[in-house]
C-alpha cells in the first residue's frame, strides 16, 4: 500500500475481489475503493470502526452468485433477464486508512487529499464507513478536482451530527451557494423526522430539493426515482452518498443512530437499481455502518447491495440468452 497517505490492509478481502494495489496503480477510469473505519462517538451509538471491512464481506456475498458461474452470468427468476458481471470492469482498492478510529480536523483533510490523488489519476473515489461524517472530507477533495457536481444524499437527515472536535454541519453547507443557479445541486431522500428551520432555509438557498421517507412510503418509489430523473438532467455529475442510517431500524438495526418509519432495504435498493446513475458518478460514499449492532446482518448487506446498484453498468452488463 501506498504509504505516503498511510492506508492499512483490508486483512484479506477486497471489494469486488479488486486487486489491492498502491495510489500509483490507478488506471484511468478505474473504480477506487477506501475506507474509513471511524466509529461514532456519544451520544450515538459505536460500531462503525468495522463497517468498511463487513461493507466488503457483504459485497463478496451478494456476488457469489455471479463468481460461482464459469460465465459470471445469472439469470433472474423474476424477469428472465441475464446479466453478467463485467469482465473488463476495472477497480483497485486501497485498503482502509489507518489511525482513523475517531474522525478529526486531521482525519477529514487526509480523506480529502486521498479523494484529490485518485480523481488526479483518473479514478472514481468510493469510500465505505464508518462514520457518516468522512463525506466532509471527501466532498472537499472532490471540490477541489472535479467540476462542479450534483450532490444525491440518500439519508433520514439534513446534517452530519458532531463528532469530536467537529460540529454539526448542514449537509447544504458541503456545497456553495449560487444563487445564479436554478438547477437543483443538492438532492435529499429518505429525510424522516423533525428536522431544524436553519437546515431547510439553507436547502432553498441551494435551490434543493427533499423526498421524505412518508413520501416514498405514500406515494411509492416513483416518485424518488422522478426527483433523481430531473436531477440527473440539471447535473452532469454526481456524488452519490448512501447513509445507512435512512433504513428503518427494525428492518436494519446497524447503524449508530434509530430510524423509525425509514425506508426499507428493498426501497433502496430498488431506487438506485432503477436510477442508472453511473455514468455520470464523481463519487460515492455508503456511511454509517455499524455491524456489531446487527446480528442479523441486513444493515452492512442492504449497503452493499445498494453500491452494487448503484454502480450499475460500471460492474454489470445485460446478455443475450
């Protein structure tokens, strides 16, 4: 691994099955895997130190089907489309950083310089967490290298909550304001719960748009896959953010914080399978995921089920039978 930005292994398991390499390894449009394995501090729950490596072990299990097959093709019993994991999909991941067991002022601007180096060469950063609070970072290194982008937050909340010597922050505050602008650059799904005046006053400044969890729940997936359409046309590029937390919490009880009345996995997932987002993808972080709360697995499975998804043609491509 490359040490100059400190990453440790991923003791054995790599996403995809991506080969681990060093920085100076990535190849132009190449799919770049890091994590960030930063728990949660108090007054939420801990846990998320693990949640890059059980991201990576989900991954693997929800793509036996497709390594088990000599062709890497399966066939879905419910639509008899086949579809096969793409043999010339590119992707490398760096391992996790270390000495980043609780994010800092510090830890933001390493993730945020690792973002910078992978779009330098070429890359498409994806980071798995840990603490939801990593996305500052890798927004600011997106900032400073990619064009300006869309953000897409699928989330039960507008804020990344305080972590040690960091507070609170606006989701709507990641990005700059531009009042010049029509076009929506901040997109919110799966809000659920109360949310403070300031936070919403800041998502009209930026023209943004949010879609409730009671939305969703009311009027069916439709209508977050209508807001991402119009989305993606204002936007040519787009961070993709997935917080764990916005699935309900007796559907996936890993995550640092509760979520009654959030979506369910099958939500998600279906929202991203169906948005075909990734050719326009800057970035993408899938946060908040704590498996020693989650016995039962679904939290870190539904997270990488929902990267699959919404990853898309990047890893997969429909076949003739």
């Amino acid at each position: 691994m490359n040490r100059h930005i400190d990453e440790a292994t991923t003791t054995g398991v790599t996403f995809a099955s991506f080969p681990e390499r060093a920085l100076e390894q990535i190849s132009n449009e190449s799919i770049v895997v890091f994590g960030v394995p930063a728990n949660s501090t108090l007054p939420r729950q801990a846990g998320c130190a693990n949640g890059p490596r059980a991201i990576r072990q989900s991954t693997m299990s929800a793509l036996s089907c497709y390594f088990n097959s000599p062709s890497k093709t399966v066939v879905s019993l419910e639509t008899g489309k086949a579809t096969s994991f793409r043999s010339d999909a590119v992707g490398i991941d760096l391992g996790d950083l270390s000495d980043c067991n609780e994010l800092s002022t510090e830890a933001l601007q390493r993730i945020a310089h690792l973002t910078n180096a992978v779009v330098d060469e070429g890359g498409l950063p994806v980071l798995l967490g840990g603490d939801g609070r990593a996305l500052q970072g890798l927004i600011e290194g997106l900032k400073s290298s990619v064009a300006p982008f869309g953000l897409l937050v699928i989330s039960n909340r507008l804020d990344l909550p305080s972590v040690s010597d960091l507070p609170g922050v606006a989701v709507s505050a990641l990005l700059p304001a531009d009042s010049s602008s029509e076009n929506c650059s901040l997109l919110v799904l799966g809000v659920n719960g109360v949310q403070p005046y300031s936070n919403m006053k800041s998502m009209h400044h930026l023209h943004g748009k949010v879609v409730s969890a009671d939305e969703i729940h009311e009027q069916g997936t439709q209508v977050a896959l209508d807001a991402i359409q119009q989305f993606a046309i204002q936007n040519d590029r787009i961070v993709c953010v997935i917080d764990a937390e916005v699935l309900d919490t007796g559907h996936a009880a890993g995550t640092p914080g509760l979520n009654v009345g959030g979506l369910t996995p099958l939500q998600l997932i279906e929202i991203l399978s169906e948005s075909n987002l990734s050719p326009q993808l800057s970035g993408i972080c899938v946060s908040n995921v704590a498996p020693s709360l989650d016995a039962r697995g679904h939290s870190q499975y539904a997270a990488a089920e929902a990267l699959l998804a919404v990853l898309g043609e990047r890893l997969f491509k429909e076949v003739p039978l």
